[in-house]
C-alpha cells in the first residue's frame, strides 16, 4: 500500500509540475508580469527585481518542467524531492499571503489557461505539499525508470534543451497557443457583452499613490484632490459586490477624455498597434511602424495606435519615428493582455480580432 501510495504520488506530482510548467512557458512573458506584480510595492516591497523578471520566469518555469521530468523518471531522486519540496513550500507561502492579505487575485500557476482563486491556488499548493511530503519521506521506493544511466542523463537534457528552445520561441514571437480573451477569432464586443439578467458586479478602482514616503489608497473619485507630489505606484480593483464579469471588461479606446471603441470597433479595416509602454518599447519594432503605417493606410486601413504612455511619451514617440497615426489610451493591464510584444501589431474587422503580429514577424502581416 505504501509503495502504491509513493507511486501514485511520484506520477500525480511530476505530471502536474510539467503541465503547469508547460502552459507556464507557453507564454513566460505573461507568468514575469505575475512575478513582477509580487515584487511591486503595494506587495513584497522589492522593486530592484522588477527588471529580471522576465528572466526569473524563464528560469522558474523551466527548472518545473525539468524536475517533473526527473521526478517521473527517478533521475538523482534526492536532488529532486529536495528542489520539489522548496519549490512548493516557497509557493505556497506566496499563495498563503496573496490569498490572507488579498493583494495579488490570481497566482498565475497555470497561465491564462486556467484561473485560480487566492484561496484555490493555496489549496493546490497545500494538495501538493502533501504529496511532495509522502515522496519525501518515502524517497528508497523511487527507483529509475531506466537503468542506463547515460539514457536517463539524455532524457534530462533533452527536456532542458526543449523548454529553452520554446522559451526563446515564445519570447521572440507569439505564445504557441493562445489562451487570452483577445485570441484571434475573438469579437471584442460580444466579449465584453454581459448576458440579460446577469447579476452585475460593483467594481471600485483603487488607486496606490506614494505621499510623502506612504503608501496610500485613493478612490477614483479622490484624485481629483490628489495631495501635491503624490506619486502613482499601482492600481487595484475592489470588488464591492461579485458578479457577472465578461472575458473583456476593462478595454477603452480614449483619447481627448472620450472613449471611442463604440466607433472605432465598428471600423472594417483597422489596424492597431499595441505598445503599452512607448517608453520601454522596442527599438527594432518602433522602427517598423512608419513603414507599416504607409502600407496600410494605402490599402485602405485605418490605423491607430494603442497605449498606456502619457501625452508627451506620445508626441516623442510620433516625431522619433514619423507616425502620423493618432494613440487612444487604455489600461496597461488590458494592453498588456491583448499582446506581449512591445510593439505588436493588431488586425480587426468590425471588432473581430483577425490576426496578431510580433514585431519580429512583420514580414507575415496580411494586409
């Protein structure tokens, strides 16, 4: 019975670590927003870490992935169990405190594949707990799936030299599978649609603002009366009552304090380009746009640019690289979702997203 119970433990634990890890390195851009969000101030306070992000995600994601593999195949059993068992008591102190202290609503264990509550994250990192525990303690009845050694060493390598190959894939181009709600194929007014008689949710936006060295909350309705030199850190959403929360809900096209999705979604030829941030986009990518934009606009396009920069990052980014197109404003987040490139060039009909393009692949846009 014991050795059923490590087995079964042994494949539980090392199938689940490669899946999440997987989905997880499908999109690694997407799990270093996460780990950025836990190291950003309102939460663990460590700023300095922001910048490697990225390639922490890398680094984690694949070290999940490799051990699963070594754990299913009994490659250094006690390397493996140790690193296992870290890993998950490191993840679920994460989970613990994002769930009691409500500061971070989804953990980003498996990407935007599947969404955990708080509470859900920290209950799938406990089941673990206690499964890594039974392998830990029972660590003489995993035996190697193979007895030549030299086999087991390739089966290792191979996965590692796998998992960095698709991370450079990824990060270079578009995720292999898209699991956001702006895939391509997707209709941005239908996603945002609430159906009839759906309770409706009351959401408070909170602002973070830095005030004299302190950290403190303002509602949306407070900043009009924001104090003198207050500095903005982070934004948040209070859930005041839950509800029906469509796939897409917090995407706008504003710009002048209007918003004009309800047109501009009604165009049949739009293109629009997505950098959230003109201050950390690409150069290589930037430089694409103007040429990009004369194609388009040629064949009848109209073209638009979407981010989350202030007036004048806009009016610098315009005149450095000869855009003649205009930028409506929407929420990083939101941006950030729609696409990891930084720029990335979106196609729409009537607000039916029809491809998306990396700044890398230009050459394959379909106009």
């Amino acid at each position: 019975m014991k050795n059923f119970i490590t087995q079964f433990s042994r494949l539980f634990v090392g199938i689940l670590f490669i899946i999440s890890g997987l989905i997880k390195l499908n999109d690694p851009i997407g799990f270093s927003y996460k780990l950025a969000e836990y190291f950003s101030e309102p939460v663990f306070n460590l700023p300095f870490l922001e910048p490697i992000s990225l390639y922490l995600a890398v680094f984690l994601v694949i070290v999940e992935v490799v051990l699963g593999i070594m754990l299913l195949i009994g490659y250094k059993t006690k390397l493996t169990i140790w690193s296992l068992l870290l890993m998950i008591v490191f993840f679920t102190f994460l989970t613990f405190y994002s769930a009691y202290f409500n500061v971070v609503k989804d953990c980003g264990c498996f990407g935007d594949a599947l969404h955990l509550t708080p509470w859900e994250s920290f209950g799938k990192d406990v089941i673990l707990l206690v499964f890594i525990l039974i392998l830990f303690v029972n660590q003489r009845l995993i035996r190697p799936l193979f007895n030549n050694n030299n086999f087991q060493n390739a089966i290792v390598y191979l996965g590692l030299a796998v998992c960095i190959f698709i991370a450079y894939m990824v990060i270079n181009h578009l995720p292999y599978i898209d699991f956001r709600p702006y895939k391509v194929g997707t209709n941005i007014q239908k996603r945002m649609e609430i159906p009839a008689g759906a309770p409706t949710p009351v959401v408070e936006m909170i602002f973070i603002y830095k005030v004299n060295g302190t950290l403190k909350e303002f509602s949306e309705k407070d900043l009009m009366s924001l104090p003198e030199g207050a500095e903005f850190v982070d934004r948040k959403d209070k859930i005041i009552s839950q509800g029906y929360v469509p796939p897409i809900h917090d995407f706008t096209m504003t710009k002048d304090n209007s918003d004009y999705k309800d047109e501009l979604l009604l165009e049949p030829k739009l293109v629009m380009i997505v950098t959230y941030d003109l201050k950390s986009s690409k150069e290589e990518g930037m430089q694409k746009l103007s040429a990009i934009e004369k194609e388009a606009t040629s064949k009848g396009y109209k073209v638009i640019g979407m981010t989350n920069s202030s007036q004048d990052e806009i009016a610098k980014a315009q005149k450095k690289y000869n855009l003649k197109f205009d930028f409506y404003t929407c929420d990083a987040i939101a941006l950030k979702t729609i696409e990891r490139a930084n720029p990335s060039i979106v196609i729409l009909n009537k607000g039916t997203i029809k491809q998306k393009v990396h700044y890398n692949d230009t050459d394959k846009l379909k106009l």
